[in-house]
C-alpha cells in the first residue's frame, strides 16, 4: 500500500539530513520532490497544491531542535499534514438510531462492494455484536443476490431473499418490515452498480434512498482506480447524501493516491478500507496511522490489532503450557503457529506495519515469495503421519522421498523443512528456559523466503 510513495518521501529525507536547519532553498527541492511522489502516486492536483503549500508555509524557517535533523523535522510537518489532509481521527458509524438501523451502499461496478457487505456484517457482529440482516437490491447482475447469499452464510448474518423480478425499492421495503419484525439491530442494503456513472443509475438509487431514510449511507470505491476513483465519488456525492466513503483494494497498488484524495475533494470521510480477499480484511480508517505508515514509521497499533483479532487465545495458551511443561515443540506445533499467522493476514501484511527497519525489510522480502514458500511448508507437513510430526527424528530416507513425492517437493525441500524446524526448536527451548537474548539472536534469518 503506497508503496511508491514511502520510497519517495524516503529520499526526500535522506537528501536533508546533515543539513542545519529548514531553509527556502532546502524546502524548495525537497517539495519539488514531495509534489512528484504525490502525482505519481496518483493524488489529485488540486490536493497536490493545496498539501505542498500547506506543508512549505509550515516547515519554512522552523528552528530543527535538540537532537532532531532536519529531515526528522520535515517528517513531523508532513506526518501532520498528511493525517489533516485525510481527516485527522477515525469517523465511525453512526448506527444510533430506531432498530433497524439502515446501511446502504453505493458504488460502481467491480468496485467490491458485495464483498464489502460481506466484511462489514463480520465486522458489526463480532466487534459490536449487532444482530445483522443483509439483503441484495442488485436486480441487475444475475449472481449478486447469490453472491450476498453464500457471503452471509460464511460470515453468520442473515439474508433476505430477493430476485430480479422484483423492483429495488420493493426489495428493500419489504427487508426494512422485516428486519423491524425480526428485531434486527441493522439492515446492510447492497445496490446495483453500473460500469459508468449514468443517468438512470442515479435517479434509481436516489429514489432507493429515499425509501429507506438510511442512516448510514457509503460509497464504495476501487482505490485502484486512481484519479477516477475520486471523480466518481464526487459525482456520487452530488447524487446522494453520503455520509463516508470505504476504499477498496488498497493492497492492489503501490500508488494508492485516492486514499489521499478522496477526503478533501467530497468532504466526506473515509471509514473504512479493504485489504485482501479474506472476510477478515477490512480495518477502521485511521488518518494518523496511515501517514505514520506512508513515512516508513509503521503502524504498531494496526499491527497490536491484528495479533489481537487473529490470535486464538486457547491456542496461544495451550502452546505456552506445553513450552512451559518441557515437552517440547513438534511439526503440529509448527504448522499451528503458521496457520496463527495465516489468520492475522500473513506475514507481508503483518511486517509491513512494522516501524524503521523491519518495516523495509518487509519490502526486501517478496510478499508473494513469502506467502508462497509459507504453503509449500504447510504442504509438507500435510504429506506427514501425525506420528512422524510429533516425532520429527523418525523420518529417515525412505519416508523423505514419501513426504516429498506427497506434497510435490524435492528431498533437498524436505530436508530443508526439518533444518529449519530443528533451529526452531532450539529456539523453543531457550525461551521455555527465559533465554529471550538468544531467541531472539537465532531468530535471524529464520522466517520464509528471507
């Protein structure tokens, strides 16, 4: 996620440092630069302008104190700037009102926003434990209502039924008495989208929205979209009372600019954004975290989040009862911690909000390469006896070229595998044994695809 930009700024910084203090000259080339990383990452010019004056009216002159270089005080101006242009805290949703409250969502097509549904339900039921009705208006797209069907069996939440026969406004009529019957806490009203901003797209969700008085109604929108990301959302903003915005796909780019953009050209804030294909990838939009992130500073707090929301606490619990007993740590093990990983977004997501230098060592190892020789590990302890995995040392040659032939692999893979599993063990040991110092020592080098 802006990935291009992170670079950018990075070299801007490190061209200031050794310097004095922030001068006209010294501000000048490093907003030359800023302004170039900011279009190429797709911001908007407008936004461009408006940041880069900002941003040089703030930093022009300001005294660099204490042990602070230069480039560490042009960080703190931008790091600000950045989270004012984005919109400073986090805007949630505002469900105080009459049970059920309404949600509906807008947004063209192929923007995600059934997924979006689908996400946003998990996220209400689990976080705020609302009871949740969802229901698909979309008469158009003839796998949509399927879609929000099997999306809402996965996530737990229900679904009413609706078809293409019917009239949009009649669909969500019908859901609204329903969820009121039902004493639903919240009615998740997914649209048709189109392929372009038309005419008759507007006036029907306009009259939607007037049926169904939400109060929450959200654009989705396709961050890979770049500059036309941010035109729709204003030909949106024109068309219906929108009360926030949930970028999409923000993992699909490098540039990612409309996350920059969005806010100060509709005015509207951003809630949310989608990371990922998993019901699980949707976060809280937090301006401040985002900009620490852009700046190569990480972001400890999404990660402490993460860790929270993928850690099973039973699992983590039963782990260090047995480390604790000293009855050591086996293949089951190994491939349990793999699968914690999996659940809190994998390891590119994770090291990737890291701060300072783990964070760019995230960038150095490939996060496809990461990922991939995470499942081939995974494949290989499949293709094992539950007995060979509780007792590693029995796999001798001959059951080497079994495992190997059963997960797909070569040998020298196999034999890779339980290398890497033996130092990991060691390491098992000395923190069982409090040794912290050395564990973390002979974690080097130790992660997949490093």
């Amino acid at each position: 996620m802006l990935d291009n930009l992170t670079s950018r700024l990075s070299g801007v910084i490190k061209e200031l440092r050794g310097q004095a203090r922030l001068t006209e000259t010294n501000i000048q080339d490093a907003m030359r630069e800023v302004r170039m990383a900011l279009l190429e990452a797709d911001v908007a010019l407008p936004v461009v302008k408006a940041f880069i004056s900002q941003v040089k009216e703030r930093a022009l002159g300001q005294e660099v104190m204490g042990s602070l270089t230069p480039g560490q005080a042009l960080i703190g101006v931008v790091n600000d700037e950045l989270t004012r242009l984005m919109g400073e805290k986090n805007d949630a949703l505002n469900l105080s009102a009459v049970p059920p409250a309404v949600v509906l969502m807008a947004g063209l097509q192929g923007a995600g926003k059934t997924t979006t549904v689908g996400k946003l339900s998990k996220l209400l039921k689990e976080t705020q434990k609302k009871k949740v009705l969802v229901v698909s208006a979309d008469v158009y797209r003839p796998a949509a209502i399927e879609q929000l069907r099997l999306l809402a069996e996965q996530v737990g939440v229900e679904w009413f039924p609706s078809d293409g026969q019917q009239k949009p406004v009649d669909i969500a009529r019908a859901a609204i008495d329903y969820a009121r019957r039902h004493y639903f806490d919240v009615l998740m009203v997914d649209t048709a989208g189109r392929l372009a901003i038309d005419e008759a797209m507007m006036e029907e969700i306009k009259a939607l929205h007037a049926a169904v008085q939400p109060v929450e109604t959200l654009f989705v929108v396709d961050a890979m979209q770049g500059q036309d990301a941010v035109n729709t959302a204003q030909a949106f903003n024109e068309a219906l009372p929108l009360t926030g915005v949930i970028l999409t796909k923000m993992d699909g780019d490098a540039r990612g600019g409309a996350a920059l953009s969005v806010r100060h050209i509709t005015g509207k804030p951003i809630k949310f954004i989608g990371v990922g294909e998993k019901l699980t990838g949707l976060e809280p939009f937090y301006p401040d975290r985002i900009a620490s992130r852009i700046l190569g500073m990480g972001d400890v707090l999404s990660l402490i989040e993460d860790v929270q929301k993928g850690l099973d606490q039973a699992e983590a619990a039963k782990m260090a009862k047995k480390l604790k007993s000293g009855k050591g740590f086996d293949l089951e093990d190994f491939k349990a911690q793999m699968q914690q990983m999996k659940n809190m977004g994998g390891m590119s997501s994770l090291m990737e909000k890291m701060p300072g230098q783990l964070g760019q060592l995230a960038k150095g190892v490939q996060g496809a390469e990461a990922e991939k020789a995470m499942r081939r590990i995974e494949g290989i302890i499949n293709a094992m006896t539950p007995e060979e995995r509780r007792k590693p040392e029995l796999i001798k040659a001959s059951r080497k070229r079994r495992i190997a032939a059963g997960s797909g692999v070569t040998v020298q893979e196999v034999n890779r595998l339980l290398n890497q599993f033996e130092q990991t063990q060691k390491m098992m040991k000395q923190f069982s044994k409090g040794g912290l110092t050395k564990l973390m020592r002979g974690m080097k080098g130790m992660l997949p695809g490093m």
